[in-house]
C-alpha cells in the first residue's frame, strides 16, 4: 500500500522552493560581489596616440576614488605595487579617503609613487566623510544626503605637496616629465559644485608637449571647457565604473555623462580624449561590485602616426569602443 504524501511537502516548482533558490542566489551574489570583485584590483592600460610625431612614448599612471579606510591591507599592497610599473607621471582624480584615521594609509601606500612627477585634484570624500545613502536618490527618487562631517584633507594635501605633486585645484601649472612640457590644470569637485573653471580659463597653448586637464567628476559643463581651451586629455574619476553593473554595462553614471562613457577612454567635443577611472575603492556603506571590477589606469602616451593631420584617434578597447565626436 502506498504511503500517500505529507500535505506540508513542498514540491520542486513550489512558491517557497523558487523563493528559496532566489535567495540562496542573491546571497552569493552578494558575498561575491563584497567579498572577491570588490578586492579584484585590476591594471588597465591603454595606447593613446596623442604626442607629437616623433615623440618617445610617456606613460601616466591614473589612481582614483581610494576611498582607503585603515585597515584595508589587500588594497593598500596592491596600490604599493604600481610603483614597480615606474610610470613617468601620476595623477590622482580624488575621493581618497573615507576615514579621519585613512591619510597614512594613502601615503604609505603610494609609496614611491609620490616621488614621480604628478598632479591631483580632490573630490568630495577628500573633504567629507561619507554617509549612509537612500540608493533611489541616485536614480532621481528622493534628495540626495550630502555629509558635514569633514575629513582631514589638509594633511592630505601637505602630504602630496611635500612629496613634489602638483595641486592642480583651480591652477594651471607646468610640469617637467621626462624631458616634456606637460600643462597641468584641474578644478575642485564639480559633483558638490565647487569647480571654478574661470579661475584657470585660456588657450592651453602650442608650446606643450602634452595638455591635461584633472578634475574629479566628469561634468560636462567642465569637459566642454577643457575643449574649448585646446586640451588635448581630461582625467577624472568619481563613477566607480557605474559600480553596481548589469553584464550588459552601468545602470547609472552618478553625474552629467552619459553611460558610454562611464569607465574607460572617449572622444569629447572636438579634440579633447577623456579617460574616465572605475576607481579603487566603495564607500564603506555599499562595499559592493558587481562586473565592474576596481582599477588603476596606465596610459601609454605615443607619437601620433605620419603628419600627425588626422587628428588623435581614440582606439577600440576591450574595455570601451570609442564614442564618436559630435556631428
């Protein structure tokens, strides 16, 4: 005779089994993304045909968005090791700290990287402390939540200052790199809306070999500026590669740019290329990555080809194919 079953058996495609394996799903998703992608610290590199013909290559190492907390030992051995790539300049595009405590972490692990020539700019977790964020704000439902809490930028600054970087806030400065005239000029944040492009406004000039422009987030009303004035590369950060991506790309971009270039090189405007950095680090409320893994960016800049008429191509990437200028 057979046994008849338990009424209180859930069958295979039963609502509790498929809310389950949903759950089941969704934790590992997350232990992945916060606990592998987040600490999966990648080099990308690029090829950049920018310098005048002839040139020999320069190579400009791009560090953003550390977000360091004390602590973070696997982050901070993985930024020391970039110093073995001896690039011939660095920049920094800010968001470097998220703790009060975090400053000697930064400069320890740049390390020897701060005896290179370089130039940076801060963004608004150099100033302020993070905060707890409602996630709809970033898609436009409900107002954003801006902290007060300040962060010890100062000693930052000195830090870097100290050690021969250039500050680039609101400043246009010259920079010998390897025997080449390297116009620097960056503005503060323009994501908390305390850039003043005016303060540094003019041609950038024929008499450099290489013109850049840093800034943190990459606003347009900035990187129309940068154009405009002759610059031929804008570095920034602040995106985090759209951080909590879709296999097919980013949700969101968290400032004015579109989402085709959210990580990773573009045309801008008329003649101006700009990179844009996924970043190294989270905030520490939202310690998650999903197919968007953190970066530092090595920018091999070369000779453009022949005559150098045709302009500085962007190339196809993995990473990125090119976004075409404006009509």
């Amino acid at each position: 005779m057979r046994r008849p079953p338990r009424k209180n058996q859930a069958s295979p495609t039963s609502p509790a089994r498929a809310a389950a394996v949903l759950a089941g799903a969704a934790v590992a998703g997350t232990v992945y993304a916060s606990g592998w992608e987040r600490n999966a610290f990648t080099l990308r590199r690029h090829t950049l045909p920018l310098l005048s013909p002839g040139s020999e290559p320069l190579s400009i190492l791009h560090i953003s968005d550390l977000h360091m907390m004390p602590g973070q030992k696997r982050k901070q051995q993985f930024v020391s090791s970039l110093a073995e790539l001896r690039p011939d300049m660095v920049v920094n595009t800010g968001d470097n700290l998220s703790s009060d405590r975090a400053v000697p972490s930064v400069v320890q692990a740049l390390g020897p990287l701060l005896d290179r020539p370089g130039a940076f700019v801060f963004g608004s977790n150099d100033y302020f402390a993070p905060v707890p964020k409602n996630p709809l704000s970033y898609i436009g439902l409900g107002a954003k939540k801006h902290s007060a809490v300040p962060l010890p930028w100062r000693d930052l600054k000195a830090a870097f200052t100290e050690r021969g970087w250039v500050d680039a806030t609101h400043r246009r400065a010259e920079i010998t790199v390897d025997g080449r005239r390297v116009l620097v000029a960056g503005v503060d944040d323009p994501h908390i809306g305390r850039d003043r492009y005016d303060e540094i406004a003019g041609p950038a000039g024929p008499a450099f070999d290489l013109r850049l422009g840093l800034l943190h987030s990459p606003e347009p009303r900035v990187l129309d500026r940068f154009d405009a004035d002759g610059y031929d590369l804008a570095v920034a950060g602040h995106t985090h590669g759209g951080q909590l991506c879709l296999p097919t790309g980013a949700i969101i971009t968290n400032c004015g740019i579109d989402r085709s270039r959210v990580q990773g090189l573009s045309a801008w405007g008329r003649d101006l290329v700009l990179h844009v950095s996924a970043g190294l680090g989270t905030s520490p409320y939202v310690p998650i990555r999903t197919f968007c893994r953190p970066e530092a960016t090595l920018l091999e800049l070369v000779a453009v080809p022949g005559g150098g008429d045709g302009g500085s191509e962007v190339p196809v990437t993995p990473q990125r194919e090119k976004v075409p200028l404006p009509a």
